[in-house]
C-alpha cells in the first residue's frame, strides 16, 4: 500500500520549520561543560567558557578557585575577546562597581618589572593599561565602571567588590545541554518524516 500523499505545501512547511529548529538550536544551543554553572554568567564564546564569578579573593586564591574546576584566570589576547568581555559586563549589573581579576601579573625580566599572562606568553595591548605604573606584587583585574580598562592591584589584596573571571576549555564551540539535543533529533525526525512522506 502506497504511503498517504500530503499536500507539497505541508510537508514543505514542514522541512522549512524543522531546519530552522536545527540550526537554531546549533547556533544558540551551546553551553559551558557540564559541571559548570548553565545561566548567564557562564557564556561560550569562539569555543572557550568564560565565567564570571563574584567572591572576595586575591589573585592567587581566584586562580586556584579557577584550576579546581579544570580552567585558569582569563587571558586576554585578542581585542575581539577584550570587546565579548567588556560587553557581558555592560550586561550583568552585579559586575558594575567590581573589579574582576584577569590572568595577568608584574614579572621580574632580569632587572626590569613587565606584565605577563600566568600561562607565559607576552602581554599585548598596554592601551587598555588604566596606569602604565608597574610594581612588583601587583595583578591586573578589569573594571566596568573604569572603561572595561585594566587596574593593577596588590596581588594579595581583598576587597569586598572583588570578582575573577574563569576561562575554560569547552571543546568544539561548547557542549550541548541535554535539552539542545532532544530539541535537535526531533527536529532530524521532522525533517526525516516529512523527506520520506514526499
């Protein structure tokens, strides 16, 4: 018996409506890895999670807060990434009087004191320096209400508006939650049905 004929109309909404649900949910669905906080202070962005947490840490306490769930303190090496950064902050309203710690401090080089990401490679962009002033013991933090511009404090230092921000490796753009996927095989099953109906 042959399978019941739908109008072409139909399945063609079909197919249109379950394409569209398929790359939505590719596109937006990405998420932090699991075991990492799924709401808007934790946000993916060109395959890393970045997390911004509130907590009164010094810099070394906010890095190791960072390497126990498998991350570091944020390094800044592009512009693109310093621009994602300083506009989630512009969005999260509890980051707007706070400095947040970023993976940078003062190096001695033999006898000359420069900044340096934890990891090692050398520091880019000095424009974004709030004081080019370097003194030994110092770490860099960035600050909304200073023009998303980086401030040097005392590494050990604690205040109570004190934040860091994490990054994390979240493999090929993120992992999806479990609703993205339930979301996309039913799309696939839409698109499917719809195909062999024709």
């Amino acid at each position: 018996m042959s399978s019941p004929k739908i109008p072409f109309d139909i399945r063609k909404y079909f197919i249109f409506i379950s394409l569209i649900v398929f790359v939505t949910e590719v596109t937006l669905g990405q998420n932090c890895r699991s075991g990492l906080p799924q709401d808007d202070t934790h946000t993916v962005y060109k395959g890393k999670c970045y997390g911004f947490n509130t907590g009164s840490k010094n810099w070394t306490a906010a890095q190791a807060t960072c390497k126990k769930q498998n991350g570091e303190l944020v390094e800044i090496y592009t512009e693109g990434l310093q621009t994602y950064l300083a506009g989630r902050l512009q969005k999260m309203r509890q980051f707007d009087k706070s400095g947040l710690w970023i993976g940078s401090h003062a190096k001695r080089n033999g006898s000359n004191l420069k900044w340096l990401w934890a990891s090692g490679p050398g520091f880019k962009y000095d424009g974004l320096l709030y004081r080019r002033h370097i003194q030994a013991g110092q770490c860099l933090m960035i600050r909304a209400d200073m023009e998303n511009k980086w401030v040097s404090r005392g590494c050990v230092e604690v205040q109570w508006w004190f934040g860091f921000i994490c990054q994390y490796s979240s493999g090929s753009g993120g992992d999806l939650s479990a609703g993205t996927r339930q979301t996309m095989l039913l799309s696939l099953v839409m698109f499917v049905t719809a195909w062999l109906l024709h």
